[in-house]
C-alpha cells in the first residue's frame, strides 16, 4: 500500500515512509527510489470481488430506477428490495448495507430470495446458438420454449440444461429474462444485465419522507456553508435558524423531526435563532430556499448561554450581572467548556474584592441544547432529543 500509494501522493507517502520500521519490507529511503511492485494475483480476493461488484451493480440500478421516476437522491424513498435468487449474494449485500443506505437514501432496505413474488421468469431461444445445430427443429423448440412456465425457467437456471422436443438445451442455448410483475403505479425496478439481481423502490413519497428530504437539506446547506467560510471538519461551530414561516413552517418541522440525524451529521444541533446570545459571532449567514419556504441559517463560533436574568440575580450584590457575564463570554470557549466539564461543573469570577460561582447548566450553558432542557419550556422540548 505504501508504495502503491507513492503514485497519487508522492510527498505525503514520503514522509510517512520515514516513520516505518528500518527493516520494514519494502522501505527505502525516499519513495522516490522506487518501482511500484508486480502485481500479485495470490492476494485477490475474489469473493471481495464479486461482493463488490454486487454492490456496485446494486446502486447503479438504483440511481437508474431514481432517474426513471425523477426521484433525486437528496430525496429518501420509502423502500428498496434487492432480489435474488441467491441466498449467498444477498448475504455478502447485507454485509454492506450501511452503504447501500448511504448511496441510495432510502428508509428501508429488504432482501429478498422470492423471485417470484416480484417477477416472472422467461426464456427465448438463443437462435444464433441453435440454429445450425437444430435446423428445421428449431421452429418447434421455439414454440416449446414459449411455453416454459415460470417454474420451468427456474428450473433450467438451477439446474442448467432442458430437455424440448428430444434436444437437451443448456447453458446460453436459452435466453431468460426477469420481468417486473409489482405495481408500476407504485414501484420501479430494474434487472441487472446478468440477470442475478433486481433492485425494487417503492416510489410512494409520505410526509415523512418529505420531512426528511428537507432536513437533509438542511445538513447540506449548512455543510456548504461550512465549507464556504474555509471550516475544517474539526472546528466546532453552533448553528442557528430562523424559518420565514415560523416555527410551524415545513424547514422548522423538518429540523425538529429529525434533529438526531442532523445533529449527529454536523456535530451541533441546529437552535432557534432566537437563542442565539448577542455575545455568539456569526461566521456566515445564508438566506436559503428550498421546500417552498424560506430560511436564514447562521453558522457562528461557539458560545455560551446564560440563565434568564432572575437566575443570575442572586450574584447581583455580590459582583454585577453585566459584569461577570461579560467576562465569561469573553473567555476562549474550550477555557470554559474545560472548566464547566471539571469536578467542580462551574466556572469562577473574581473581581477586586468578591468571587462568584457560575454552575454549569444552572447558570451557565455550553449550547442550546443544554440550555433548552434547563429551561423546560415546552416551545423548546424538541431541541432535548437525544440521538
């Protein structure tokens, strides 16, 4: 792998290089120095090969039936069923489901061994390969073969040969095709050129679903917008919107919904922006469209909360409201979040002649979320869900 890799990344290889063993095999003092190695077909993996091939084949057919029904793949849909007659390469496609799941965006993902409850199986004569080998009996086996009841083409698959009109017929003497037998109002599929697979979606589309296209909208929006202000994945941020529509607007209720999802994609859950305090810096704002509504979403640098102001009243006598709170959004956030996070869950302010103790998720918060299960407002109970 080291030395494959040299090609694409010469530098970053090289550097790596030099923290393997000395006697590791293959190790030279530069990449640079040398040949990418012979191939080696002692280590592939066929069956990783036919299992990825599968996969491969799996979602190609099902961005082909996507296409057909104009479904996006930002867009879940509410099933996919993979068929075959294979109990061996269902279970090597189970093994990859999470990226089925990834690559097809669907709510549900079946597999399924009955053929013949999703289509019917036919074969036609290969009359290329028949015809100069049974003449004038072509034209009858022809019509032996239109006979071929499911069943009997199922039997020619597993067993690979069949005898009509006193002529055993196998392997490509046979063409067998698998036709779609569901509902086309409801469901689309598509066969795979071998003819092992077929892939079935249910193209029915419910509030749900509809919910969770937009939320997922919602996480592209905001990685974009991440990526605009030049954020790396590892820069924690808090995000903020505001629906034109307010909170009853289908974005809002899409956020809600399926804030686990979101918030376990982008690392924060997205808050009112009402939430957000006057001291939080916004890094990029967008006014986004999408879903027949409107919504201004805020990507800001971490920040904390306090208490509403009869809480932190009790500190008034001892240093002033404005002042300790001033001071604590001032602080560098990970100073706050480490201090907050200790044995003692509170942060400390001291002035010339007093010191007050803020506790953490009484008096002080580290994101909405937090704040939000403090406050127990009802308004703000979907914003506590946990993943």
């Amino acid at each position: 792998m080291y030395q494959f890799l040299r090609q694409f990344h010469p530098n970053v290889v090289n550097g790596a290089g030099k923290d393997l063993a000395e006697d590791a095999d293959g190790v030279s003092p530069s990449v640079h120095f040398l040949m990418l190695p012979d191939f080696d077909a002692s280590r592939v993996d066929e069956e990783v090969e036919v299992l990825m091939k599968n996969l491969q084949s799996v979602v190609e057919m099902g961005r082909v039936v996507r296409e057909r029904r104009t479904i996006s793949l930002k867009n879940p849909v509410k099933k996919v069923i993979v068929v075959s007659n294979d109990q061996k390469t269902l279970d090597g496609l189970r093994r990859l489901e999470t990226y089925l799941h990834d690559e097809l965006n669907m709510r549900d993902l079946e597999f399924s061994t009955d053929e013949k409850e999703w289509c019917v199986l036919k074969a036609e004569a290969n009359s290329r390969a028949l015809g100069r080998r049974l003449g004038k009996s072509l034209s009858g086996v022809k019509k032996q073969i239109a006979q071929m009841t499911h069943d009997d083409v199922a039997a020619f698959v597993s067993s690979g040969s069949v005898t009509l009109e006193g002529h055993e017929l196998t392997g490509d003497d046979l063409l067998v095709k698998r036709e779609f037998k569901g509902d086309s109002k409801i469901f689309e599929a598509d066969v795979s050129p071998e003819g092992n697979l077929m892939v079935i979606i249910d193209t029915r589309e419910d509030e749900e679903l509809k919910m969770q296209g937009c939320a997922r909208e919602v996480i592209t929006r905001v990685q974009k917008l991440r990526k605009k202000a030049g954020l790396v994945v590892q820069d924690k941020i808090h995000v903020y919107f505001e629906e034109k529509g307010g909170e009853q607007g289908p974005i809002s209720t899409a956020i809600q919904s399926f804030l686990p999802m979101i918030a376990s994609t982008l690392g924060t859950a997205p808050a009112p922006l009402s939430l957000q305090p006057a001291h939080s810096v916004p890094i990029v704002t967008e006014e986004a469209k999408f879903a027949d509504s409107s919504v201004k979403l805020v990507v800001a640098r971490p920040a904390v909360l306090f208490a509403a102001a009869d809480v932190l009243a009790k500190h008034e006598a001892t240093v002033p409201v404005e002042q300790f709170t001033a001071y604590v959004a001032s602080m560098k956030y990970e100073d706050v979040k480490v201090a907050l996070e200790s044995a003692d869950a509170s942060v400390s302010v001291r002035n010339a002649t007093a010191q007050v103790m803020l506790k953490a998720n009484v008096e002080v918060f580290l994101d909405a979320k937090s704040f939000a299960k403090s406050s127990a407002k009802p308004e703000l109970a979907w914003l506590t869900k946990e993943a």
